[in-house]
C-alpha cells in the first residue's frame, strides 16, 4: 500500500476527506505526514487531532521557494511518502525529477480555464462569475513547476445558476471536490 503525505495550507478540509477516505478503504493508502505551510492554519490541529503526524514548514523561513520546496519534501521523504496530495496547499512548490508524476493537486476550477497564478479559492469563484461562464467545476492534476499547469487526472463540473454568488459557487464546487479528490486519488494509485 502507497504512503501518502498531505499538504495543505488552511482549514484541511480535503486533507480531512481523504484521511477518512483512506481509513474507509475508498483510497488505497496509508497516510504518513500531515506538512502545513503555516503553523497558524487551522488544518494542523485538525489533522492532528485525528492522530495524524503534522510537520510545519513556514514559507517566510526560507529566502526562496527552492529551498523551501526543498525543506517540504525532505519531511515527505523522511515520513516514507511514496505520494503527496496538495490538499488547499498555496505556496509554489517546485518539483524535481525524483517526485515527478508522484504529487497530487485539486484546483477549485476547470482546468486550464481560472489557473494560474493568484488563481485559488474564492479568486476562481469570483472570476468564473466575472467571466460569465456557463459551468465550473473542480480538477484533480499532477503538479509540475507551473501552476495549476500539470495532467488532468479528472474533472467534475456544475453549472453556474442564475444569481449565483462567490460563496453560493464554491459550496457546490467543494462538494464536487470531495467526491472527485478520492476517487480520483484511488484510480491514479492504481495506476501506478
């Protein structure tokens, strides 16, 4: 069974779903590391709470994002993780050879529409809207050194209704999310 690390940057909330998803045996994987990019992100209590080890690596401790990318996945490499999930995760991660093809990432839009840099939460909810865009959704894709850039794995889509707000958008949008995150994590793992 593959060792998975769980990156976020927030509340955790996807990290959470695929913990549970592990533990129900809907993902094939046994999670290893909980690594947050704040110690103020309220996704490490969480995590822990559910007996989970967090790491705390903290972006500002590191002059560039190499060696803090390089900091990231010593900890993932030192818990034995064959693979990591970007769970809300908002820092350039840079991605050498030995993780290619191994690190996970949901994006709460339709790639590649709405990604890219300062593309995330409530920027994409908002620039959907803008955009008057018939549809959103949410994309599981491999991370590669640009952002939002890597394979889509799987998508899933809702439509955009008549007055819809920001916040109206990503309640449907995270929904999708947690089905999609985990059974598009077990299909990828299976894969392998």
């Amino acid at each position: 069974m593959k060792r998975l690390a769980l990156f976020i940057s927030g509340t955790g909330g996807n990290a959470l779903n695929l913990l549970e998803a592990c533990a129900a045996g809907r993902v094939p994987a046994t999670p290893v590391l909980g690594l947050s990019s704040s110690a103020k992100a309220a996704g490490v209590e969480r995590l822990a709470a559910k007996g989970l080890p967090v790491a705390v690596v903290a972006r500002p401790a590191f002059p560039d994002d190499r060696s803090f990318s390089q900091a990231c996945l010593a900890r993932a490499r030192e818990a034995g993780a064959d693979v990591i999930a970007l769970c809300g995760w908002l820092k350039k991660l840079e991605v050498p050879a030995e993780w290619e093809g191994r690190i996970l990432n949901i994006h709460p839009g339709l790639l590649p529409a709405f990604g890219g840099p300062g593309m995330y939460g409530m920027h994409v909810h908002r620039a959907v809207l803008e955009a008057g865009a018939a549809e959103s959704g949410c994309t599981v894709h491999l991370v590669d050194n640009l952002y939002d850039h890597g394979r889509v794995l799987a998508q899933a889509r809702v439509p955009v209704l008549p007055g819809d707000t920001p916040e109206a958008l990503q309640q449907r949008v995270y929904q999708q999310e947690m089905a999609l995150y985990p059974a598009a994590l077990r299909d990828f793992l299976a894969s392998l």
